[in-house]
C-alpha cells in the first residue's frame, strides 16, 4: 500500500476540519444575496471541535468586500473619508432590506443598511449617536429589542440604539443597557463605573525664552453611581433619571441579552427574568412635567464589599 506524503494527509485534515456544517441563503431579492455558512475546526490550542459562521454579501454576484465598499459607506466627496479595506460581517434581515455590520483593520466598524431600488443598490450609513465623539460602535452584535419588529444594538460608548424593521429607523436611546419595555418607556440601568473630570482644561505659558508652551489639562478619575433612566421610545427623548447618592451600590448580575453567559455562570437574573425584575425595582411616575423614577419600598441593591458612602 502506497503511503501518502505527510503534505497530503494534512492538507486532507484541513480539507475535512473545515468543510462546511451548514449553508443557507438568508437574503436575495433584486440581485442583492447573503449566504451564511456554518464551517467546523478544531482549536489549535485546545484540539477541541468548533463551529464557525461567516456571512457573504453580494451584488450581482460581486462580493461586497475590498476598497470600493468604502465608497458606499462613505458617498462624502470631502476627501475626508476613510479609503480602508472593508468586508461585510453579522448580517440582519429586515422588512426593509438588510443591516450589516462592515469591518475594517485600518478603521472604525459601520453599521450599514442597503436596500435595492430600480436595480441599484443603496448604501446608508447608520449613525449610532447624534453625538460625533461618541458615535463609535464596538461590538458587532444584533440583539434582541424586547420590541417586535425591532432590532438592538450597543456603541461603543455602552449606549442603546433601537432599529426599527419596517423602515431602518434609529432611534438612540442614549447611555445605558436595556433592562425591559413597556408600552412607549424604554427602562436603561447605567452600572457604576468611573469618568474623567478636567479639573484645569489646557492652556499656553511663555517659558523664560519667550516661546509659548503647553501645559496640559489636568483630569482625574471619579467614581460614577449607579443610575437607571426612563426614555420615551417614540424619540428616544429621556423623561426621568434616578442617580443614587450611595456609590456603593450595585446591580445584580444581569443577563441583559439572550446567551450572554456561558453555561455554569452565576446569574442573578436571568435574561426572560429581567423585565419582571425591572418591575418590582423601579416605580415610574408619568406625571407630566416632573415624570419621576425611583425604587420601590424596601428594594435592597447589591454593595460593593467594604464600601463605605461618601
């Protein structure tokens, strides 16, 4: 029996490793297509077996995937716009067309919705904050909106953005995780954590030769609370905030989306736990001009071990 080359055996190995699980279309309407195909390795490290998805557009045919795509997402003619390599990433399908994620190792990640009308193809770019500093993402995840018909995402900056299917409206609810909705509020909790507060900003002295210096601004780092918010989901307009004085409180281990822990982690409350959670914690007052959030009687909040207020 004629051995085979140890070339060959490896190559078959790899073959075999990464052949396809499963494969499926998930979109394909006016020459626009996203495949999805689910591919099985094994971990270098651990040999352990692994699944791994990966998303494909195309455009008639054409991946949406190189140097060109960054003209989509970025029409601009202001010369400013980044010109970096760009592929598709996680895909969600909509009433209106798609949401992709597109990623770059030389630039920021875009959220993207596209569409094809009259047989092109339309690029909009998604702004996940009216804010130019803040409007970031992070993450590349789609996640569920307690809402049907819409669609969650988190920035960078851990605020909350809702898409809505029907027409790819964005709605920025603005900082903190979603805790559950009901009718038009939208209930966000802000984890304590800490911020940068410039204490002197920035200035210019001339030093003994007359030439102007910089000294830079002086900041520090202060602790930041606890908070939770109430927003209004029609424009994402806040109408009450609780921000407690103790910084010493803290919220439960929350599972804020679906599979978020691996199995065997310790959870306070579970992801279908949360808005019943919710409802028992907080008491919105709509009263209108001063709407109000605070907790309810006898709620007691986690501490941080050895904290002491103030």
């Amino acid at each position: 029996m004629k051995k085979r080359p140890l070339a060959s055996l490896l190559a078959l190995f790899i073959t075999v490793a990464n052949a396809p699980v499963s494969a499926e279309t998930l979109y394909n309407s006016g020459g626009l297509m996203v495949d999805a195909d689910t591919r099985s390795q094994r971990d270098v490290n651990t040999g352990q077996a692994q699944h791994v998805s990966r998303t494909l557009i195309t455009f008639q045919g054409r991946p949406l995937c190189g140097t060109d795509v960054a003209t989509l997402l970025y029409p601009e003619p202001d010369g400013n716009s980044p010109r970096a390599f760009y592929c598709s990433g996680p895909v969600k399908v909509i009433d209106a067309g798609i949401l992709a994620f597109f990623t770059s190792s030389s630039a920021k990640t875009v959220l993207a919705h596209l569409t094809v009308r009259e047989g092109a193809l339309r690029v909009r770019r998604i702004d996940v904050s009216p804010q130019p500093s803040r409007n970031t993402l992070y993450g590349t995840r789609f996640m569920d909106a307690r809402l049907p018909g819409w669609t969650r995402i988190e920035t960078a900056w851990k605020e909350t953005v809702l898409i809505r299917h029907a027409d790819a409206r964005v709605v920025s609810l603005g900082e903190g995780r979603l805790l559950d909705i009901e009718g038009d509020i939208a209930y966000l909790a802000i984890p304590p954590g800490s911020t940068v507060i410039e204490r002197q900003p920035e200035t210019r002295i001339k030093d003994a030769y007359g030439d102007m210096q910089r000294v830079p601004a002086i900041t520090e780092h202060v602790a930041t609370a606890l908070a939770f918010r109430a927003v209004r989901v029609t424009d994402g307009r806040e109408l009450a905030r609780l921000t407690g004085a103790d910084r010493c409180l803290l919220l439960p281990r929350i599972a804020f989306e679906p599979n978020a822990y691996a199995a065997g982690s310790k959870i306070d409350v579970a992801y279908d736990d949360v808005p019943a959670w919710r409802a028992s914690t907080l008491q919105f007052n709509p009263v209108k001009g001063s709407a109000a959030l605070q907790l309810r009687p006898g709620i007691q909040l986690p501490r941080k071990p050895g904290c002491t207020p103030g």
